[in-house]
C-alpha cells in the first residue's frame, strides 16, 4: 500500500512539521516492550505511513469477540455511497455519544462526513451501544491513518469488540463510564491532591468537572498530543487515559497556582465555569506544555496496576447498581449530587458547617459520592458513653467522627469499617479497618493524613506481619516500655477481600502489619485511631479525655493540642440519597 493512500483525509496544510514524513519505513515491531518504547518516545510520529502500519497491526492483534465487523461488513451495509464524499448531515451521530462533535483534528472539511458515516454503521452494527462519547474524537484520529472508511469502521470495530480479560478500549454503558468518572475522582484525590483541593475550592461540585476527564483527553487536546496519547494508548490501554488526564490536571493546577489564583482563595463558582475554564485550558494546552512534557508528567505518576484499576472500577460499577444508575438519565431527573445532599437546609451539625462538611465529603472513597450525612451519634443527646457510642455506630459502614475541643480544636476520621468488627478480637484490644481511613484536621487550616502507603508504596514491600505470638510478645514490650501509652498489638490482616479497601486490597496482603495498617480499635475502655509507633486519635471510656499524636499508619502531626478535652463528639453515616 502506497504511503500517500493513508493520508487521503488528512489536510496536509494544519499539520506543519507533523507534515514531515520521514524517508522510508520499517516493518512495525511485533515485540511488546520495543513497541511500547517507541510509542513513548514519539517514535511514529513523523512518519505517517510507519504510524498507520503499527496502528493497523496493533489494532489487529487485539484479541475479539468471535463475530467481530470487518472492511467488507462496512462495504456491504454502505453500498455504492461507501467511499463516495459524504455528507454528515446524511449521517446524524447517534444518540449515545451523548452530543459531542467529531473534532476536526486536522482532517479535510469533507472528511468528517467519513466519520459521521463510519459511526453511523457502527451503531447498525452495535446495538449494545448505549453510551460512548468518546467514539467520534476516536474515530476520527483513527481515519487519519486509514487508507478508507472501510479500514477506519474495521479498526473502530475491533476496539469495540475487544474481549481479553481485563482490558476494556472504550467505555460503552452508561454504568462504565460514569464508574470510570468516580474512579478519576479516587485517583486525583490520592495522586492529586493539590489539583483536587483547587477544584473542590473552586467548584461547587467537583464530581461534575471531573465527568469531563475523558473528553479532555479525547476531544479538547491538539492534535499533536492527542495523537501521541493514541500511541501509548494503543500500546498499553485504558489506564494511559487515567494518567494523562491526571497530567492535564496537575498541569491546570500549575498554571492557576502561577497566576496566584490560590493566593486569593477565589470564591466557589458554578460548575459549568471551572469546566469551561479546564476546557480552555486542554485545548490551548500546546502553547505551554510539549507533548513530551505531557507523557513524561503521565507517567511520572507512581500509580496502580491494570489490576487495581479494574477493581476499584468494578466496585464503583457495584455501588452504581446497588443506587439503580445504570441508564443517563434526563436532566429533569438529574441526580443529586453531593452537594445537593449536603445542604445547608438539611445539614445540622454543632462542630462543622455545611462549607466544610463539603470539603470533608470531597476527600470520601467516589462510591459514596451519592450518599447524604446521616448524623447518628452526638454527645449532646446522646451523652458521654462509649457504650452508648457503640451501640449508635455498629452496623454503620464507614463513619465520620468529628471531634471538638474545649479550646475550640476541629479534628476527625474517616473511618472505613464497622465498629462492631471489633468484637472480633473478644475483649483483647485489636486493630481493624483498611487503607481508605484517613485522620485529619479543621483548624488553623484543614489537612488530611492518608494512610503512610499511599504515598509510600515502597513500604507494602517491607517485613510480613509477625504470628500471634509474636504479636503478644509486642504487646507485653510495649505495657512494660511504655505502661501509659497505647500502642496496639498487630493484627493479622483479613483474607477475605470483601472486607478490605476496593482500591488498596491487593496491597493489603503484603504489608508490613506491625507498623503502617494499625487503623482503627476499640474495647470497653477506649477507642483508637491509627496506631504503630504512637496513636493519632485516643480516647477514653468517658468520651471526655483524649490525646493525639504521630503515628506510624498515617504519618501525621498531632490533630491538635496534644492532651485535650471533649467539648463535643459526632459521629456520621452515609445514607444513600437515591432512598430519602
């Protein structure tokens, strides 16, 4: 196939030095690492036809389903019209990509009728299809290196019918993508905290901006880095999306915090203005940002595996179903979102205000974004009884518990597990919960403490958790050492996933118990949080007396004064919002 007969939609004159075709091409790798070095590295991208031959043998080695769409599908269903010009009037987008425009990526005017025809026998041919609104900014990158519309539909077809375990190319439910939207929203509080505070500070509702996290990366960037994107993308899958749109984020926090924007603390505006500022921003990202600098900002993000991915978006997917969100619905019966649920109308709090409430709930796992503050244990009503504390709490999974001082301190935690799993441990003093509890502070600014592994991976590779009897040997050095300090024995880690984190379980095993999973425990005569080398949060059987200090789990300063007095303690649940 002759190198001019890929370019056949491109319009030469945009592209500029992307225009430069080097001499000659080699046959595309076959080797996987090789391939995925020269996708990073740019290697394809100044010779066009070098590009549409890995793309097309990439492409093809994607395992399918046994009946997959091929070139003579898409000659057969358009007859006489298929390679004729176009016309996308001729060819309305279906309903599931959900209004979003072909983007001219630097095609022909006349081209984009080609991707309105494609997608259009696409959607004859996937019936399944209910929501996808990446597939026009997909289709027409990949028409850029097909030599016809019928290669185009195939490659399209392929990315579609994709069904190796474990890797999906395109979210096509409704359900997939807007779980791949929470997800975002999981990762950019752990990897981008910075970038996330921004936005919960500028938008009043931060789970709505991030919906857009895939059409910043497939829609809104340039040409020249949205094609390399497709390199890597192609290369490695799904997850490369998740890190550049993590990179644009970071790179949007760079450029406000550059423009003392932060400085300012600027008043929460609507939503639909931080998105279109981020939207801005993506598509005139080129003149600060290479597309170097974009991958190398990607991938210099110490993530997670394919596998952490697919588990955390399957639980997302889970607790989606569990609310009956499985369909878009109309925006007549737009969903609450959590910052409908937390109102000021309805939320009543004497230690926290409905603003900072909010902020506490931007920190929460995406897959509660739905739920609503449940308010369910108060030492105003409910007095100063740890029994009574318990008998309020158990069967509540997770809790928030805020904690004010008499010198008018704010702290609390975010605590993932029931507390009735302490029983457990019968009356002997042990540790449960998992790596999604976090400790933080209100005052003189707020701050959270994640648990040391988040930030540390190194450290789930460190010395396995010791025996039971191991454990009580700690526990008698550590009642002779330090007979006022309390500082639990270890706890052997749960086997049974369904008990730990969705996001962190595959670490969990491998950590090193003793010091860095002490989360959460509680007897009849105090109850802890965070342990290791000191605890974050003690408290006493009278819920009157408390101490706070570092600890090793969360690696956090003290909360507040370091021996303080309980003017007030709440404890809040999340009650589903789709029920009320």
């Amino acid at each position: 196939m002759a190198e001019e007969d890929f370019g056949r939609f491109v319009d030469w004159s945009q592209l500029g030095d992307l225009a430069k075709t080097a001499t000659g091409s080699s046959v595309p790798s076959k080797d996987v690492k090789e391939l995925k070095q020269q996708a990073r590295t740019g290697q394809w991208e100044k010779n066009h036809a070098l590009r549409a031959q890995v793309y097309r043998h990439l492409i093809r080695s994607l395992p399918c389903r046994t009946v997959t769409p091929d070139a003579e599908v898409y000659r057969d269903a358009m007859g006489a019209s298929g390679g004729r010009k176009q016309n996308p009037a001729s060819h309305p987008l279906p309903e599931f990509v959900d209004g979003m425009s072909v983007p001219q990526y630097c095609l022909k005017a006349e081209s984009l009728g080609s991707v309105h025809a494609v997608i259009s026998c696409v959607a004859s041919q996937f019936p399944d299809i209910s929501y996808c609104p990446a597939l026009p900014a997909v289709t027409a990158l990949l028409l850029h290196w097909s030599c016809d519309e019928a290669h185009c539909f195939e490659s399209v077809s392929r990315m579609l019918a994709c069904n190796q375990p474990g890797r999906h190319m395109l979210d096509q439910t409704f359900l997939a993508f807007q779980s791949a939207c929470m997800t975002f929203g999981d990762l950019a509080n752990k990897y981008c905290p910075s970038a996330h505070k921004l936005i919960v500070a500028t938008a009043t509702d931060a789970r709505d901006v991030y919906s857009d996290w895939q059409r910043w990366v497939l829609g809104d960037l340039p040409f020249g880095h949205v094609a390399r994107v497709m390199d890597v993308f192609l290369v490695e899958g799904y997850k490369v999306l998740y890190r550049v749109a993590l990179a644009i984020l970071k790179f949007y926090r760079k450029q406000k915090a550059a423009a003392g924007a932060q400085a300012s603390k600027p008043a929460q505006q609507d939503s639909a203005g931080v998105r279109a500022d981020i939207q801005a921003f993506v598509k005139g990202i080129g003149s600060s940002v290479t597309p170097e600098k974009l991958l190398e900002k990607a991938f210099s993000i110490r993530l997670f595996s394919r596998k952490e991915i697919n588990l955390l978006q399957l639980t997302n997917e889970k607790s989606l179903q569990q609310k009956g969100i499985t369909v878009k619905q109309k925006s007549s019966v737009k969903r609450r979102n959590v910052q409908l649920a937390v109102s000021a109308e309805t939320f009543n709090s004497e230690i926290v205000s409905a603003k900072e409430i909010r902020d506490i709930w931007a920190w929460i796992p995406e897959r509660f974004a739905l739920c609503q503050p449940q308010l369910l244990f108060t030492t105003s009503t409910h007095g100063c009884s740890l029994n009574r504390f318990y008998s309020h709490c158990e069967g509540y999974e997770p809790t928030l518990m805020l904690i004010k001082t008499t010198e008018g301190e704010v702290c609390g935690a975010f605590l993932s597990t029931d507390w009735e799993e302490r029983k457990r441990g019968g009356n002997k003093l042990s540790f449960f919960g998992t790596g999604e509890c976090f400790i933080f502070k209100m005052k003189p600014e707020m701050e959270r403490f994640e648990w040391v592994v988040i930030k540390h991976p190194e450290l789930a590779n460190a010395g396995q958790g010791s025996s039971d009897e191991q454990a009580e040997d700690d526990q008698q050095a550590n009642s002779d050492t330090h007979p006022n300090t309390h500082t639990l024995p270890t706890e052997k880690p749960a086997t049974d996933p369904s008990h730990l984190s969705p996001f962190l379980s595959a670490r969990h095993f491998n950590l090193n118990s003793r010091n860095t999973s002490m989360f959460m425990a509680g007897n009849v005569d105090s109850i802890i949080i965070g342990g290791g080398i000191g605890n974050a949060l003690y408290i006493d059987s009278e819920l009157n007396h408390g101490r706070t200090g570092h600890c090793t789990t969360f690696d956090n300063p003290p909360l507040c004064s370091e021996n303080f007095q309980i003017a007030l303690l709440e404890v809040w649940g999340f009650q589903d919002a789709m029920t009320t």
